[in-house]
C-alpha cells in the first residue's frame, strides 16, 4: 500500500511558528555573555556545491538577532567549507570544536562530512542537525539528524513511484555514485525490493560524466519503461530525445530538481523529480511563504537546498528556546536528546532527535513533472512507500 501524508498549515499556525522562531529572544532562561557560536561545515566549493545553505542559515540568525537573539545572546554562524575534500572536513570540524568552541553544527550541507566526523561529533558530545544529509553516516549516527530524508530513502522512493504510481513494469537505475555512497544506494534499492518484491531490469551504478550516449543505449535495449537518474540533466534529456525515448519516464533525484533544470528538459520528454520538501517551485505550499520571504528578502538563490537551511536554522531555534539556563555544548546536546517532536510545515512527518543511535526522522516525497519549461506539482502530497 502507499502512505500519504498530506500538511496543511492555518494561517494561525503558521504566524506561531514564525513568532517562535524570530521572538526567540523572549525566553527568561540565563545565560552567558558573548554570541552563541554555532558551526556549519558546507559544499561551497568542489563537486558537491550549496553556496546558497550557509547564507540562507545566516539569514535566520540575523532575523533572530534583529529580534533581541536568544537570552540577549546573539547567533553566531562559523561556516567552513571542506569543498567535499575529506581532510578539509575533519579539520574543519575540530577547527569548530575546539578552537571556536561552537556549541553544535546547525546548517551543514557536506558530502563527506557525516562520514568523515561522525566519530568526532560522537566523542565530542556535539550534536549536528543537517539542512542536506548526504552520506549514509548522516542517517545512522547517534550525534547526527538532518532535516531531509535524504537520498538513500528518496531512491527508494523514487523507485516505488515508478513501479507502484506509474505502474510501470520495466524499473531501471541509472546513477552516478559520490564515494562513500555506494552502499546507502544499494540499501535503497533492496527496501524498494522488500516493498514490492520487484527487481531492477538495469543497475548502473558508474554513470560517468560526458556523452551519455552509451548508457542510454543500455537501457533503450533494455526495454527500460522508467529510469531513476540523479546526474546532468541537460545532455542526457538531449541524447534521451535523440535515442527516440519520449515514452520512457526518467525519475530525477532531487539534486536536479532546480528551474534550470526544468528549462533544459526537451518538451515531449516525460521528466519527473521527488523532492525532499515541499516543491519550492510553488510558493503556495504550507511553509514555502515562510522560506521564500528569507531568501527573497536576502537575495539568495531559490533552491530546495535552501529550504533544507531555512528549516535547519528554524529547529535549532526552537530547541535553543527550550533551554532553561546557560547555553552551552552540554545544555544544547541535551535539549537535542530530549526535544519533543516539531511539526514542521515544509516536510511530510515531524522533526525529531532524539537519544538513539540512528536519526532519519523526515520521511516522505513529493513528485514534479517538468512542463511547458517549469516544475508541475503533482497531486497526492508525500508519499511514503510501505509494504505491498
């Protein structure tokens, strides 16, 4: 069966939270004096680029400090950029720790960095809360919770909604791996086995970059019927097309899920993506008016990565509220442990930490269909795929 979630937000409920959020500087709590340092460890350069999640971060802080900051206390944002380099990310994150002194990582959008400082973090008794959780070790650390379902659990749901959605029979995988990532994807692919008992008809899991000729021929012979893709968009739509594949339904991962995108996608192709939020490309949706005003008012760029940032920022925020007393490491890595969950009206199920070992608490896509050049929201909210 497919469960779907479906959020909606009263206009009441959506000024709490935004009053939550930017009157944080109301609470009675103490503290101490001096900014409260919070790290970020970012893709602003390398292959695995966000330049857009630390100023979207920093943005609301900023709103929070014009707001009186927390306790009197401003936020402090310390971003550092590993440009996807694992030595530049564990010197980063002990840079943060121990000569900054930060009191958790809010924001951190790093390919490599769960992988490489999940140790450290745990050492440390520092929690980190994600706005892109991109490596498996994002998703099974007990130190680490990002705000995105991440794509291991979007593959497999890309996959469900091309067998269970789109009924197709032919599912095949076309994917370009990052290091590191090889076996949450495979993971991915055997829950979307477990689910529905079906099998891939082709797994690539080396899509080079280049002329995708090659690979597009491997899955025409194929009789390929849908195609979970994650790489360049632009090439591969313009050879797909080339090849005669208009009837083959590519299911795109969200890192391609931009307007760029949307505009590069040859018109009688069939291109869908499953996003990690709610498709920023409607500012409609429950909690897109929130996050679009930010990044508006700040002049960053308008992606689903800088929702991830926006929420990110917001859920430090409020757990910050709940500390009664000083703000410290230990102060905020408990609150974490015992938050209760946040509804958050951009994601599909609520935000938690919690004290386990193992932190995936956003689950849930919903899907796009590229149209006319632009992003068409498809009906039926988010999606979480569950046994047949």
């Amino acid at each position: 069966m497919k469960r779907t979630y479906t959020r909606t937000a009263t206009g009441a409920a959506a000024a709490a939270l935004l009053i939550s959020i930017a009157g944080a500087g109301c609470s009675d709590s103490g503290g101490s004096d001096g900014p409260i340092k919070v790290g970020s460890i970012n893709g602003v350069t390398g292959l695995f680029q966000t330049p857009e999640v630390p100023k979207a971060v920093k943005a609301v802080f900023d709103e929070v400090n014009a707001a009186g900051g927390i306790n009197g206390r401003k936020l402090e944002l310390i971003s550092k950029d590993d440009a996807m380099d694992p030595a530049r990310s564990g010197q980063a994150a002990r840079q943060l720790i121990t000569s900054e002194n930060v009191v958790a990582l809010a924001g951190s959008s790093s390919a490599v960095d769960c992988g490489v400082n999940r140790a450290t973090y745990s050492k440390e008794k520092i929690v980190s809360v994600p706005a892109i959780g991109v490596d498996p070790s994002c998703f099974t650390s007990p130190n680490i919770a990002p705000v995105n379902p991440g794509p291991y659990t979007l593959t497999t749901a890309m996959l469900y909604y091309a067998s269970e959605t789109l009924k197709r029979d032919k599912v095949c995988l076309a994917y370009t791996v990052l290091p590191g990532s090889g076996g949450g994807i495979e993971a991915a692919i055997k829950e979307w086995t477990n689910l529905t008992g079906k099998t891939l008809t082709v797994k690539n899991l080396a899509v080079g970059q280049g002329d995708p000729t090659r690979y597009l021929v491997q899955l025409k012979n194929a009789g390929c019927q849908a195609v979970a893709y994650n790489s360049a968009v632009g090439p591969w739509f313009q050879q797909a097309k080339t090849q005669g594949m208009q009837n083959v339904d590519f299911i795109l991962a969200a890192n391609s899920y931009s307007d760029a995108n949307a505009k590069v996608i040859p018109a009688g192709m069939n291109a869908y993506a499953g996003t990690e939020w709610q498709p920023y490309t409607d500012p409609t949706l429950p909690g897109n008016d929130r996050w679009s005003k930010i990044i508006e008012k700040n002049g960053i760029q308008k992606t689903a990565f800088s929702q991830g940032a926006v929420m990110a920022a917001d859920v430090f925020v409020q757990v910050l509220k709940t500390i009664k007393g000083d703000i410290t490491r230990e102060s905020v890595t408990k609150a974490f442990k015992e938050m209760k969950p946040i509804n958050y009206p951009m994601v599909g199920t609520p935000y938690v930490f919690g004290p386990g070992n193992e932190h995936n608490p956003i689950k849930g896509s919903q899907f796009v269909k590229a149209e006319n050049g632009a992003w068409k929201v498809l009906p039926g909210g988010f999606t979480v795929p569950t046994k047949k």
